[in-house]
C-alpha cells in the first residue's frame, strides 16, 4: 500500500474535455475524424493511392462508425515511405521530427507542426494531473531524450502544466540517484524496468527510497504487470500509474491512468480513435474482448494516421474516472513480439507475473531462445534477491519453471543468477534474446 496519497484533480482543474458526456465527445470525434480523413486523401499520395484501390473517399466518412470502411495503415506503410512520404505539410511547416530506433529495419519517422507540439504538450500536461501532478511539483524525467518521444514529450508536458522539470534522461544511475535525493521531485517519469535499475542503485547507496520525495510514478515504453506495479509501490510508497503512447501516432500521453482509479488507461478520445480487432482477420472486436489495438490520430496536421496497427495487445473497458473517455487495459504484449514455443504463444508479461510470486527471485530477467536439436527451447534467465542464498535459488529456479509449466504449458529452464547478472537498461528492456541463429 503507498504511504503518500495521491489526490484526484479537482472538477475545476480538468480540460473541458474530460468533462464531456459521451454525446459531446462522439461530435468532436467525428468532426475530427472527417477533417483527418480529409487531409490524409489530399496531402498524402499513399492515402489517396490506397483509399482509392480500396474503393473508399472522404464523402464515405459520415459517423464515426464508417471508419472500419477504411484499410489499416502498418508500420511497413511508414518504412516504405521513408523518409517524409507521410508527411501531409511541405517541409517547411513541420516544427520537428522525431524517429523510432529502426532496430528492426527502416526506421520510422514522426513530424509535427506547431499545432501538434501544442496538442502534445496539452495531452501530456493532461496525463501527468490525471496522474497525481499538479503545477508546483518537481517532475524528475528519466526517459530518453533525443529522437525517441519520451523525453521531450514528457518534458514539455510538464512544463505546461507548471512543473518544475530534471532533464536526467536515461544512464549515469548513480547521478540520477543523487539528483533525486537531493533535488527531491514528488514526480518521476522512466520505464518500469529502469526504475527497478534505480531502486537497486538506492539500495546500494544506502538510501531508502521509501522515505524519499517521490509521490507518483508515470511508467511506460514496453510492458510491465500488477506484480510490479505491487513492487514498486512497496519500496517506494509512491503511486505507479501507467502511460501510453507510441512514436508513430504522437508519443507519450495517447492514454494515461488515473491516480484516483488505478484501473486501467483512460484514452484521450478527443484525439485518438480506438479499435481492437483480431490480428490474424483484421475483424473489429467488441469492446470487452482482447485484440490488437488499432488507432486513428484526430486532428494531426503533419501526419495524419489513419487505422494505424500499434500491435499491441490490450482490450477496450467502458469509462470510470472520465465520463466519456474509454479504457484501455494494461498491454499484455506485442502480436510481434509473441514466442510460439511447441505450438503454445508465450508473452514476457506472463513470465514476468508468475517469476514476481516466487520468493527469492528480482524482477530483472530475460527469455532466451534457443535449439536442441531440432527443437526450439527457452531459458528463462532471471535474477536472485539479494539476500537468497544457493539452496533458496535452487528452489526458486525449480518452482518458477512448476508454475510456467501448470500455467503456460510448457517447459522451460530457468537460470538464476546473482543480482546485477542481467542486462541493464536506461530505456527500453530487451526482453527477448534469440539465439537460434546463432552458430
């Protein structure tokens, strides 16, 4: 349980919008979307190529429900037209760029005109108070800055809302540390794995993070799980609240949950239209049922997406904590990043939930794919706590590999090592290791 409460904005300090019924913001929807189809079809040569091999134009966009009328549009679409075929502005209107890291392939790039700079600092501003900020706080942001979203996103949000802003970035974790303790921001804003990488810097420094300034965590940029929402929490005694967003779409601030709920990603709907479908048929799911998340960008000028497929895995949950805004839940996954280990589908999430109730073991790990013989094998290498001795390795190694085994259905092998034996990292965690290809 945390020590410090977070308090829930008060009806005055919320945006207009997030004090819409659901009627009102069903009519900025489609305003928005009509104009962003619009703008696709006469700025964007892939959009008028594609919609019109599909059969489709803007005058077929009249309800919000005319949207599934229009194809996808897939990260490979981006690549293709890389560098600036995306873009519906000249150059000269765009006020920056921003690129994922193309570790994958090609890269792919995200522009922005002044009014969607605007746009995203209102929404992170928006996320950080429905998190617990609020203007005063010292927000403390440990996300990547550069060409990756984070950093800068985060930053300019919380300048709007009236923070005070640490630009620590990622890395240097003994810096970061000291900052913190001596600066003492009540926000921090990271990956969930980087901040365990903190704590245990903490730890080392013999400072007790739960006697330390922070109040909320904003934690983001891959997976995590309940059971290290309850980690964190318990050695810090702040509020960790989700984030969500991806650098195609804008960046951070596309969904945000709400300190006074804790019950899943309320999505700004004013600008972003959400689908789930199936991902192998590309049917549109009911609300409720767990598919790839499927978003249109509302009202962005310079790059208009429309039916962009995140593949992430969630499901869409009515509204709590703002009237008119749909839930997200908790992303369990990437359809790309699935292992299909004997013809069963395996996700980090589901590794990382079960090794978190095993006592002895941290929460730093990772899946290692490999061959015997002809058949693919995982190893799950995954730390122990500090004060586990061999004999309580053993067991943990033993019970971990059990529980996989009665609630996955399948075998693994389980490493424990010592703490500090797996791969760190000051942005997003590499959770997966392949090394079938390997001679």
């Amino acid at each position: 349980m945390t020590k410090r409460l977070g308090e829930p904005p008060a009806e005055g300090d919320l945006d207009r919008a997030e004090r819409f019924n659901k009627i009102q913001m069903q009519g900025i929807q489609l305003w928005q979307l009509i104009h962003t189809v619009q703008n696709a079809y006469e700025n964007v040569p892939f959009y008028r190529k594609k919609f019109d091999e599909a059969g489709v134009s803007p005058k077929d966009c009249r309800a919000l429900e005319h949207i599934t009328r229009f194809p996808f549009t897939t990260k490979d679409d981006l690549r293709d037209n890389y560098p600036l075929g995306m873009f519906a502005v000249p150059r000269a209107e765009l006020r920056r760029i921003h690129a994922s890291s193309g570790t994958t392939g090609q890269p792919t790039l995200s522009g922005y005109t002044k009014k969607d700079l605007d746009t995203w600092a209102l929404l992170m501003a928006r996320s950080i108070r429905a998190a617990g900020g609020r203007p005063g706080m010292t927000v403390h942001v440990a996300y990547g800055y550069g060409l990756f979203t984070g950093g800068l996103g985060a930053h300019y949000g919380a300048e709007r809302l009236g923070c005070t802003v640490i630009p620590a970035s990622g890395g240097m974790t003994g810096r970061q540390v000291r900052l913190i303790r001596d600066l003492r921001p009540e926000v921090i804003m990271v990956t969930p794995s980087y901040m365990l990488a903190l704590l245990d810097e903490c730890d080392r420094q013999g400072f007790d993070a739960r006697q330390g300034s922070l109040r909320v965590g904003m934690f983001g940029a891959e997976p995590w799980t309940e059971e290290m929402r309850a980690e964190i929490e318990e050695r810090t005694g702040l509020h960790a609240v989700d984030i969500y967003g991806l650098s195609e779409v804008m960046g951070p601030g596309v969904a945000q949950e709400c300190v006074e709920t804790k019950d899943g990603l309320t999505i700004w709907e004013d600008y972003f239209y959400p689908e789930i479908i199936d991902p192998v048929s590309g049917e549109v799911l009911p609300d409720g049922e767990r598919g790839e998340l499927v978003l249109t960008a509302l009202g962005r000028e310079a790059m208009p997406l429309i039916r962009y497929r995140t593949r992430d895995l969630t499901r869409l949950l009515p509204p709590t904590a703002r009237p008119a805004c749909r839930r997200m839940d908790r992303i369990t996954g990437r359809s790309d990043d699935m292992i299909v280990l004997r013809g069963v589908n395996v996700f980090p999430t589901q590794i990382e939930e079960l090794l978190l109730r095993v006592p002895g073991l941290a929460a730093h790990f990772q899946l290692v794919l490999g061959k015997r013989g002809r058949q693919d094998e995982l190893t799950v290498h995954v730390e122990a706590r500090p004060d586990a001795d061999q004999a309580r390795r053993a067991a943990a190694a033993s019970e971990l590999a059990a529980a996989v085994l009665s609630t996955i259905g399948v075998r693994v092998a389980v490493r424990v090592s010592g703490p500090g034996a797996v791969e760190r990292s000051a942005g997003k965690m590499r959770r997966v290791i392949d090394e079938r290809g390997a001679p």
